[in-house]
C-alpha cells in the first residue's frame, strides 16, 4: 500500500519534471530526462503490479482522508495530482492498450470491452488523431532534440487493472469531460463522443509525455489530468 | 617543495590557504564555478563558471622569507571563453557555461588548455607578454601610421621591457560536431589529438584540424526510442594513446582500443558491478548512474563516481571494482526528497592524489571527503567561510545518522543541499586542493612544519 502511494506520488513528481524541462535553458538535458523516465516506469511499474489494491491518494491530497476500499475517494485530489498515466510504445501497441476499450464504449458496446481485440477502424482513428496532434508545438522539442528516451512497454494486462481500479474514482471527478470510459462506468453516466476536441484535450498530455517517448495510452487516466491537459495544451 | 608521494592521510592535517570569490549573500548564477583543474605542473589552476569565463591563477613563487606562504595562488589571467550562443535551427539557447577544461602538456613558453561548453571545444593560448618593441619606421608610438614621405631616417625596431601582460587567444574553435551536450574532453597522451564526449557521442580530433573530427563511439539507436543508456563521462589512458574508457548512466565503463576499429562500438574490456537486489528502489537506476571516471596516473586503475559512492577498479577485474568507498550513504533513504529536488541528478566528480593513494570527492552542506586507499580510513572536512583563517587547521566533521547527535555533529537533516562541492582538484605532486564551493574557490594545503 505503501508502494504505491509512494509510486503514484514518484510518478507525479517525475511528470511534473518532464513538463518544466522544456521551458530550461541549453535545451532539453537527454541524460536526465532518461533517468525520469526510467524513475517514471518504475514507479508505474510498481503502481500496477499492487494486486486489488485500491489507488489511494496522493500524500498531498490525503490529508483528511482515510485509504478506502474501491473506489477510491472520489474528490478533487485526484484532480490535483494527476493519476499516473501509463507509458506507451510505439503506436503499433495502441491497439492492445485501452483503445480498444474506449473504442468499444464508445460505440456502447459495454460488453464487448474487458479485453476484447480492438475494431480496427477505431485504434486507428485515435492513434491518427494523436499523431495529428504529434505535428504540435508539443512534439516539436522532441523532433528538433531527437531526444525522446524509450518509453517502456506496457503489458495491456497492467492496463487492465489501472481501468478497474481507477475508473470508478476517476468517475466522479471528471463527469461528463471523461469520454472514453470502460464497461465499469455507472449506467446513465453520458459519454460524450470521441471528437477531435476531446481528442485535443486528451491527447495533448499525452504528447507531453511522448516528449520522452512514452505515449500516455490510458485516454481515461489521462483525461482526468484536467490542470496538465489545460497547461499543456496552452503551451 | 614537500612531496606528496607516498604520504598517508592520517598524517595529513589540511590547512585552509585560500579563498577566491565574493562573499555576497545572493549568488549570480554567472559566478558558479563549473569545473576546477590544475596543469600539469600544478603550477596554474584554471576555473570555468556557468557565465562562459575562464580565471587562471598561478602559482607565485616560494619565497625564503615567507616560508609560511608556500606559493599562493593569485590571478594570472581571466578571459571570456564562451557567450551564450542561439541555435535558430533547433530554437534552442546554448549555454555559455564551462563544461570542462583541461590543460596540454607545456611545450613552449605560452600555456595551453581546451575550455567547452555544450557545443564548442575551444584551445586557448596563454601567453605573457612583458616586452614591446619601440621604434618603428612606418607607425609613431600610437600606432598610428606615418606618411612615409615624412621619414628621413631608418632605425631597427627594440625590445623595451614593459609591465607583464597576460594575454588569452582563441587559437582554434572545434565547433558543429556535437548534437547533443558536451560532458567531457580529454587530451590524449599523444598530444596530438583529443576527444570530445556527448551524451550519445565520442568524437576524436586533431588539435590542428577544426572542420572534421572522427567519430569513434556512436551509442545512439536507429530508433531514439529504444534509447536506455547515455554516456556520462570519458578519459583517454595517461600513457596508451589508443585506449581510453567511457562511463554510463547504466553504472557501466566500457574501455575501448582504437587500433581494433576505426569505430569503437565493440568495447575491449566491460566493467560492471551486479547489482545487490537488497537496495533496489525506484531510484536505483539513477543512483547508479556514473557521474565521472578517471585515469589513476599509474594507469593501472579507474576511479567512478555515483550517487552515494566512489569506486576503484582494476583494469584486469572486469566484473566488480576492487574498492568501494561510501560517500553519503546516509542519503540512501532520503532519496525520493532528493529526487524532488533534484538533487539526485546532481554530477559529482572525484579525484586522485599525485601517488593514487589518496582519492577525493564531494558532498553536500559544502563537505567533501578523502579516502585513503591504504589505510581505508576516510575524513569528512568542510570549506566554510568560518573556517577560512590562514593556516587554519581543517577540522573533521562528522554527519550524526541517527539516534543522539553530538556537539561537533551535523544531523542528516541539517544539511544543506544547496551547498555542494561537485568539483575539486589535487595538485599533481603536492598536497594542495582546490575546492569550488558554488562561487568559491577554496585552496587548502597540508601543514607546514
């Protein structure tokens, strides 16, 4: 339990840094910017190899609030310290990651989710969608640094148990904005469709992770990191 | 002159001597000094700083009527080595500071050494000028040029002695060969060429040709994003001009031959300690990263520098070093605050006595410490500002781990971490150090009887 708020916390940390080594003067350091994201795949690592334990908050955000059972606590932590996003490698893989499941939600195919294989249309279209996004200003340091250290691979199994750990807590903070959600979603929660502007939203944290190479392929976690999508997007 | 060979460090008591820089409160950024390296002689000390300027102090000479002052050091020269430069390609700031510099071997009467920052390797020439020749037919003592119709009379131009100059030349500018940030350079014993290190890259060059150089050390994948390991230091051999090793961020030092290959990927000798899975954490990775590698100048050993230690190895033992020395292990459980602030990333380097048996390093709260090889018995001594009367004796600090803290100790937490000693040099013969300390040289020597 320990571990993983210690990890989630690390995983903070380690996004938080990635984020300002843009703005650094001399240019993006390749030596320290791997090790972050070495720090990063651990920590993550360790975050989903915990077996049914429920996500607890960050120890900022834990300050009142006791570790539950699942759902974790659903409240505006989680907004504040942003749910590790799990990496990503090359967009091949997207297809075993949750895109297949968002995909399948999306079309309101709720049974169809828990591991199924992907439609093929779908995974494409986000993945086409993130590498529109890729031409941003966000990939642009990555291209010009030729620099993005290797993101590490992502057994779709881990991305399993980040869904059904998280989507519950994440549910509530995120509403209406958290499109792409899993088979675990309450009945009655709207999903919006996955349109461009979601898509944005949703994508652009990812690319600034992508700056290291990791492709943050969990769209729900991902989504749920509303005050990095809007500083990220803004830069 | 007191020989530093073969001293035992117990019998060393380390004495301040000097201190360069201001005291200010608040430090410009401009004045941190950025490396710290004596010539070969030990006869000069150059400093580097993050604004791009290079200070050279030399040694004066001892004098029998101070026999207490044994040769200060006063500034010999200061020059501006490199500016802030923008690469409008890639939109991207280089920074002016000094990554390295290293001194050639003295062949004449001028010195030379080689200064870098992320991109650009420059050989400075260093030389005194204390004559000027007088009594020119064409100028007038302005400089200014006469009409030559106005001149009656020839005379032969003579040297006058005049005040000592000091004067720094860029004599050559190695630059466009690296992509990524210059770590390291070194001078081959050869005198000839010498290599420069990026993060990915090694590339050797020819002190006489600045508009190629070889690549001889390429870890750079096809795909970036396979990408693991960068290279974080590298050092020629002091006598074999065709070996030379480079260290990881794996924790690794592969040691190359140039005769085998004209690209060195294939390493001769691998050197890599097994992990102890006991200490395994989230920031093992980083905590192994190699932040320097140096040459004993026998040759016969390499010295490494990670987070927490510093370690010797044999070049004929390949799979573990043959010393290990522990430098702050009590930060072993603080690391995740030192990776919040960054501290963790920090690049420590290390250093050997002239006779190896006395190795160094930094640490925080403006510690450094000293093992001596022989003995195994170490010292913690700090360069403070209270300490900093003449001649006075350094006295050995102690960090409290736990449990009660004594008078004269420091607890773990107490620390400042915004004082940390990450380059120091050792006087090639003697025992005299330089200590930079933020934007502070200290020279301490051993005592005088």
């Amino acid at each position: 339990m320990e571990f993983k708020l210690e990890a989630h916390r690390i995983v903070s940390i380690s996004l938080g840094k990635i984020y300002s080594a843009r703005g650094q003067r001399g240019g993006l350091k390749l030596h320290k910017n791997l090790l972050v994201s070495l720090v990063l795949r651990s920590a993550r690592q360790v975050y989903l190899s915990e077996p049914g334990c429920p996500p607890e908050p960050p120890p900022a955000a834990a300050a009142a609030r006791p570790p539950e059972e699942e759902p974790a606590p659903r409240t505006a932590a989680w907004a504040a310290e942003p749910p590790p996003p799990p990496p990503q490698d090359e967009a091949g893989r997207d297809c075993q990651g949750p895109r297949p499941r968002r995909c399948c939600c999306g079309e309101e195919n709720r049974g169809g989710c828990a591991g199924a294989p992907p439609p093929p249309h779908c995974p494409r279209k986000r993945s086409a969608g993130e590498r529109g996004q890729a031409g941003s200003p966000v990939k642009k340091p990555r291209r010009e640094e030729e620099e993005p250290p290797p993101p590490p691979p992502s057994p779709p199994g881990e991305q399993e148990d980040m869904e059904t750990s998280n989507v519950a807590s994440l549910i509530s903070i995120f509403g209406s904005s958290f499109s792409g959600l899993l088979s675990k979603e309450p009945k009655g929660r709207r999903r919006p469709p996955l349109d461009g502007g979601e898509a944005a939203a949703g994508t652009a944290p990812a690319e600034a992770a992508a700056e290291t190479g990791q492709i943050c392929c969990d769209e729900p976690v991902l989504r749920t990191l509303n005050p990095w999508s809007t500083a990220i997007v803004a830069f | 002159m007191i020989p530093g060979f073969g001293s035992l460090m117990q019998d060393v008591l380390w004495c301040f001597s000097q201190v360069k820089g201001t005291i200010d409160v608040g430090v410009t950024e401009a004045d941190i000094i950025s490396t710290v390296e004596f010539n070969h002689t030990g006869e000069l000390l150059a400093t580097g700083d993050k604004g791009g300027r290079v200070v050279i102090f030399q040694r004066e000479q001892e004098s029998k009527n101070q026999p207490h002052r044994r040769g200060e050091y006063n500034v010999y020269s200061t020059f501006q080595s490199h500016e802030p430069e923008f690469d409008y390609l890639k939109s991207l700031e280089i920074e002016e500071k000094i990554n390295k510099i290293r001194w050639l071997p003295q062949q004449n009467a001028a010195y030379f050494l080689l200064s870098t920052n992320d991109k650009t390797v420059k050989l400075w020439k260093v030389s005194e000028r204390d004559k000027r020749p007088e009594g020119y037919n064409l100028k007038d003592e302005d400089g200014r040029l006469r009409d030559p119709s106005m001149i009656t009379m020839l005379r032969v131009p003579v040297l006058r002695p005049m005040d000592l100059m000091v004067e720094a030349t860029p004599r050559r500018v190695f630059a466009n060969a690296h992509t990524y940030h210059i770590n390291s350079i070194s001078v081959n014993s050869d005198y000839e060429t010498y290599m420069s290190a990026d993060d990915l890259r090694i590339n050797l060059w020819n002190f006489e040709i600045t508009n190629q150089s070889f690549n001889i050390v390429d870890i750079k994948p096809a795909n970036m994003e396979e990408l693991t390991e960068v290279i974080t230091a590298a050092e020629f051999h002091p006598h074999h001009c065709n070996t030379f090793v480079y260290s990881s961020s794996k924790g690794t030092i592969r040691l190359c031959d140039m005769r085998t290959a004209a690209l060195c990927d294939r390493h001769a000798k691998f050197f890599e300690e097994p992990e102890d899975p006991s200490n395994r954490s989230f920031f093992s990775e980083i905590i192994s990263s190699i932040s320097d590698v140096k040459f004993s100048h026998s040759g016969r050993y390499i010295m490494t520098r990670d987070y927490l230690t510093v370690k010797v190895w044999d070049l004929n033992m390949e799979n573990r070093p043959i010393e290990t020395y522990q430098v702050h292990d009590y930060l072993r459980s603080k690391l995740c605050s030192l990776y919040e602030n960054d501290c963790i990333f920090d690049k420590f380097e290390c250093v050997w006595n002239g006779s190896d048996s006395v190795i160094m390093t930094g640490s925080y709260n403006n510690f450094f410490r000293m093992f001596d090889r022989n003995t195994k018995r170490d010292v913690t001594l700090e360069a403070s500002r209270e300490n900093s009367k003449p001649r006075a004796i350094l006295k050995p600090r102690k960090v409290c781990v736990g449990g009660k803290r004594r008078k004269d100790e420091i607890s773990v937490d107490s620390l400042d971490f915004s004082k940390k000693i990450l380059h120091t040099a050792w006087h090639p013969s003697e025992n005299i150090i330089a200590v930079a300390a933020t934007n502070n040289l200290y020279i301490f020597q051993d005592k005088v009887n």
